[in-house]
C-alpha cells in the first residue's frame, strides 16, 4: 500500500541558494579548476555531472561563506530548478562543491524515503509532469522551492523502496561506470594526440582539404508533415548533453519531406559534428546517419583521413576555431570561414600510424556508448513500470 506525502513531509533539508552570487558576498569566482567546484543547472543533464570545464571555481573562504546549511552529502539529489527543469543527480560519493545558480540540494528523510528509489521517480513522466504543473514562466520555464515542496508523491513502504531503488542503483552504477572509462579514455587519445603531433612533420592545408564541410537546415514547425519522421534531427543542446564523443540521436525527428525543406543533408555515421554557433565547440561524431539544424558545420571527412583523426584535429583546433567567429550578440563560425581554416597535417603515413593505434579505442568507446543506450532503454521500461 502506498502512502501519500508532500515533498515538504520527508525532506529535512532544501538548499536552494537562488540569486546568490559570490559579488553578492563581496568576493569573487577564483576559475582555478584546482580550487572547489560550483555546480549549477549547466552541470546536471541524464544524472551525469557535465561542461565541470566550463563550470566556475571558488576557493574555501568563497565556500564557507556560501554553504550556509553545511555540506553536500551521500544521498543527497541535486535538481535543476530551471534552465533546464528537473534534471537530476544523487550524490554518491564524498562530494565538495558550492551549490550554484537554478539548483536545489534535496536531502531525505530516511526513514520514509528511499535515496535511489526517489531519485528514480523524480526522473519519471509523471514526476516530471508535476514538476510542470508546479512551474511559471514563459522563455524560461522554472520552479520555485515553495512549489516544490507541495508535490504530491506516492510512496510505499521503505522495504518496498528499497528494492525497487536496487534495481535502478545497478543500472546507473553501471552507467556511471562505463561514463567513467569512456571520459578516461577519451583523455588518453587526447594526450596522444597532442604527443603525436609534436613528434611528427606536417603541412600546412584547410579543413576543407580533408573533409567536405556542410551546414545544417531547420523544416518549418508550422507543417506537421516535416516532423515525426525516422531521421534523428540534432541540435548543439543535443551534443551539450553528451558530453562523450557518439551521440545517435537528438530530442527530434524529421520526415524526408521536412529533411528536403529543411535544406539540411543526411550525414553519413562518422561525420564529425560541429557547433557553429554559440556555444561554438561542442563535437560529436555521428554514429548513424542524422541531420542537424543550423548551429552546425559537420565535417565528412575525406578517403584518406580517418574520422577519429579529424574528430581530434578539430577539438584541438576548436579555440583557434572560436577566434575566427563573427557577431555582436552570438558569435558564429560561417561555412566559408572554417572550410578556409588552416590547419597544419602530419603526412599520410604518420596519419595512418595515428589511425592504427587510435581505431581500437575508439571501437571500446562506440561499444561502452552502445551499452549505455541499452541501459537506459531497460530504466525507461522500469520508470514506466513502478511509477
């Protein structure tokens, strides 16, 4: 038997530090990566922890005097408040950091919740549907604490709980630990590649002379007919929320017809995608075939030049990338701009070198991501089941 609760009956403890700025307490970010953390909305999407590179930084005079309601602790669930609403994560080791910008700090009462098995509903439709009944706004959608506390829950008993938690706790340890190989992964081919190019000759070429640059293209919202189709149609925010290197799909999906109006091309799997517009940066490589909007310039790499060579060549080249960028108010790269951007090219011998010992890494990344979706295919099937 289930029994009904408001949040505010068994939370001890919200943190919610809205409007607080460090200027606010007279001093200021530090941006030392060294120092401790500050984790807003940004930094939360599908339970991970993301973008830390371009989080914030305080150091421990900046944290006491900010962390007025004490630690971070294990079991605790951050919640985005808005920007987006209602992503999530459980703290599941130590953590130190300062709650920032749009984020609640949710800390249980044990003894009538569950940690695993409320961080698990909180992610489920019908959560999420009371969690936009509760919200205001319009451009930006948010929740405010008061609000928060006044959703109605359903909760059986902890025993129950319990075990309906342990199921999702394998599943997202699971998850986090493939996360955890992949981002350790990902830095070894990164500091390869920085040795690489150090150690070898090159040539001064184009990015258009190693892959053929395409933009992207958005099908009127207005006609029904270019929506709902089979063709992942993928974002910038689609990319910001996969913070690894293969993404297969976004939140939409087009039709042929809306591909045609769209005046987008289908991309072809290891095309490397770029965000050309702000944020300009983030990098993908298709796994399958898709289509993007406008914010992007994907690459399609050349016969003799593998993807995973070009994928870091442009993620090293993404800062000298932004330099070149236009615009007052968003910064954006234009086609013509990074076909034209010069870069400098090891021969191809050395290139293949680079692709002999790279190309298994990249094999264990695409299978671990493989994996993952897997995953949360089973934990979508779970939240549609017990809540």
């Amino acid at each position: 038997m289930n029994l009904r609760y408001k949040i505010d009956d068994i939370v001890t403890l919200i943190m919610d530090y809205r409007g607080k700025t460090p200027k606010k307490l007279g001093m200021d970010w530090t941006e030392n990566s060294r120092d401790i953390l500050a984790i807003s909305a940004k930094n939360i999407k599908n339970g991970r922890l993301i973008n830390k590179d371009k989080a914030h930084y305080g150091d421990e005079n900046l944290y006491k005097k900010w962390m007025k309601d004490g630690d971070i602790k294990v079991g605790d669930i951050l919640m985005t408040s808005e920007a987006p609403l209602g992503e999530s994560y459980l703290i599941t080791k130590p953590l130190k950091a300062i709650l920032s910008q749009r984020t609640f700090l949710i800390r249980l009462n044990k003894e009538l919740a569950d940690p695993w098995f409320f961080y698990s509903l909180i992610q489920s439709p019908m959560f999420k549907m009371k969690l936009l009944a509760k919200a205001t706004g319009t451009t930006v959608i948010g929740i405010k604490q008061k609000e928060l506390r006044k959703i109605i829950v359903d909760l059986p008993s902890l025993n129950i709980q319990k075990k309906i938690g342990y199921y999702f706790k394998v599943i997202d340890q699971k998850i986090r630990l493939n996360n955890q190989i992949n981002d350790n992964l990902v830095e070894l081919v990164d500091s390869y590649f920085i040795n690489f190019l150090n150690n070898v000759t090159t040539v001064e070429k184009t990015i258009e002379d190693i892959g053929t640059v395409v933009g992207g293209g958005t099908p009127s919202k207005k006609i029904a007919a270019y929506w709902n189709g089979d063709i992942a149609w993928v974002t910038p925010k689609d990319l910001s929320q996969h913070p690894l290197i293969f993404t297969s799909s976004g939140e939409n999906y087009i039709t042929g017809l809306g591909l045609a109006k769209g005046s987008a091309k289908l991309l072809p799997t290891n095309t490397i995608l770029f965000s050309s517009r702000a944020p300009i940066g983030y990098i993908s490589i298709a796994k399958n075939n898709l289509a993007t909007n406008q914010g992007f310039k994907s690459v399609i790499p050349n016969k003799e030049y593998s993807f995973q060579f070009i994928y870091e060549l442009l993620k090293h080249e993404t800062a000298a990338i932004k330099n070149e960028a236009n615009g007052s108010t968003f910064k954006e790269i234009s086609g013509k701009k990074l076909k034209q951007h010069i870069i400098n090219i090891p021969n191809s011998e050395d290139t293949s070198k680079f692709n002999e010992i790279t190309k298994p890494i990249f094999k264990q990344l695409r299978k671990l991501e493989e994996e993952n979706e897997k995953l949360l295919a089973i934990k979508k099937e779970l939240l549609e089941k017990y809540f």
